[in-house]
C-alpha cells in the first residue's frame, strides 16, 4: 500500500529569500491532488522542494513515517517519489524506449519488462513510436514519455508539473483520462495545473498557493464552488 504524504511548514528556497513559506499540506494514499494558484506562487517551487531539488529552511515532509526532508533526490526514488518536472523533461535526442529506461536507473524496478509492458499499455500511443527520438514526437506524445518514464520506477508517488501545458484541448482531456487511470493502479499523484477547473473536476483535493503561501485548500467540489476560489481563480462564472 502507498502511504500518506506530509508536507508540513515548509520554507524552502533557492538559496536567498524563501520562496515559499510555512506550506503544509497532505495528499492521501491513491489519491490526485491538484497544486493551483497564479504564475509565480512558488507551485513549482513546492513540488521541486518535495523533490529534494531546493533548499528547505524549516519544517518536515514525510512519506508515511519516513523523513523526506535532507534526502537526495537520487534517494527519493527508491523510497517510492518519481517526478515530471515542468519543461525539458524527455531526453529529445533518445528513443522513446531509452526515455522509458532511463526512468528505471535511480531505482530498478523488480521486473523492468513487466513494468514497461504496465507503462506501455497505459500509453498505447507510444508503442509503435518506441524507436523514435522523443524530440520528434508531439507535445501530448512527449508529455506520454516524460508521465511513462516516471512510472518506470514503480513509484508510490508522481509529482507531475503542468502535465498539459501547451496541449490541445482534445489531448489535455487524454491526459486527464491517463492520470485518472493511473490513480486506478493505486498510484498516488500530487500535480500542478494551470487548467483549474478541469484539474478540480478530477481531483480529489485542492491546495490553491498564493505569494508562496497556502491560501485554500479542500475537496475539488468543494474549491470548484467556493465563491472566492470561483472569482480568483476560476475565471468567476458557476461550475
Ligand atoms: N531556480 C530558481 N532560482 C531562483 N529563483 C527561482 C528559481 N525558480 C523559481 N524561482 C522563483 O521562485 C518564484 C516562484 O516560482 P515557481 O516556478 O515556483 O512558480 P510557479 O507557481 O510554478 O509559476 P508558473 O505558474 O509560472 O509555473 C518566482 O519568483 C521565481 O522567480
Ligand atoms: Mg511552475
């Protein structure tokens, strides 16, 4: 079983000022989890801290009982977390299949052909393509890549950063279809959306950050009718 995530008053950085400050939050096991708020709110900042590539100042983030906090990233993967980062994130020069293994190397999973058969029915797109560079596939197609090669890991944990940004329509509804089938598997997903409706018809909780700070946070229905969330957030009109 996956286990609870527990992110609690985090101040990270980059090594100045904190970016973001006294965040807390908790994402249960098999769950989607939706990080929403304006440009700049330090969202990627806060999925990069889970992530052990920022500098922590105070507070604790723990997978079940174990610390993340002072972990390497190198050591976050074998402990279960796997990320999508927001941009550069398929290797455009390898092969699809390449991009696929590279997601085992951190931490091999127990049966690699079984777990890139998994990934591979998750993505039927990606089969005929598995010997093509990633660069020449399309944004949905390499997004597929980047969302398949952290599932290589057999993580308990994805953290997906703006898995539709720049997608059509037609394809961020794929995208969400996938990340839907992959809460099925048990997989516990925490992402950042900039598609906050969409995101929060999907997810089972919300965290809306502002200016580096937690500002809401509830079930997707219950953010999706909350009348300041609406006009902030939501572009004002009903769901
Ligand atoms: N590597 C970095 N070094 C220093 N400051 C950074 C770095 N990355 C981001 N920042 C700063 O941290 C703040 C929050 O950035 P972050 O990328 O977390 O925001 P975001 O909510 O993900 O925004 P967006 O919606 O545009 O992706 C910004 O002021 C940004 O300039
Ligand atoms: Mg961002």
């Amino acid at each position: 079983m996956t286990e609870r995530l527990s992110v609690t008053n985090v101040s990270a950085g980059y090594g100045g000022p904190p970016i973001i400050e006294e965040v807390s939050l908790t994402v249960e096991p098999g769950e989607i989890a939706v990080i929403l708020g304006p440009n700049g709110a330090g969202k990627s900042t806060l999925l990069k801290t889970i992530f052990a590539l920022t500098t922590v100042s105070a507070g604790s983030i723990k997978l079940g009982a174990k610390e993340l906090a002072g972990c390497k990233t190198s050591a976050l993967v074998p402990l279960g977390v796997s990320a999508v980062p927001q941009t550069k994130n398929v290797f455009a020069t390898m092969s699809v299949d390449e991009n696929l293994d590279v997601g085992t190397y951190a931490a091999p999973p127990k049966d690699k052909a079984a777990t890139r058969e998994r990934v591979l029915s998750l993505f039927p797109d990606l089969r005929d393509k598995l010997k093509q560079p990633a660069g020449e596939l399309s944004g949905g197609q390499r997004q597929m890549v980047a969302m398949g090669r952290a599932l290589m890991s057999d993580p308990k944990l994805v953290l997906l950063d703006e898995p539709t940004a720049g997608l059509s329509p037609a394809y961020l509804e794929r995208i969400f279809d996938l990340l839907l089938d992959i809460r099925k598997t048990g997989i516990t997903i925490l992402m950042v959306e900039q598609n906050a409706r969409q995101a929060l018809q999907i997810a089972d909780h919300g965290h809306i950050l502002v200016n580096g700070r937690n500002y809401a946070s509830g079930t997707g229905k219950e953010l999706l009718a909350d009348e300041d969330v609406r006009r902030l957030f939501l572009g004002g009109a009903a769901a």
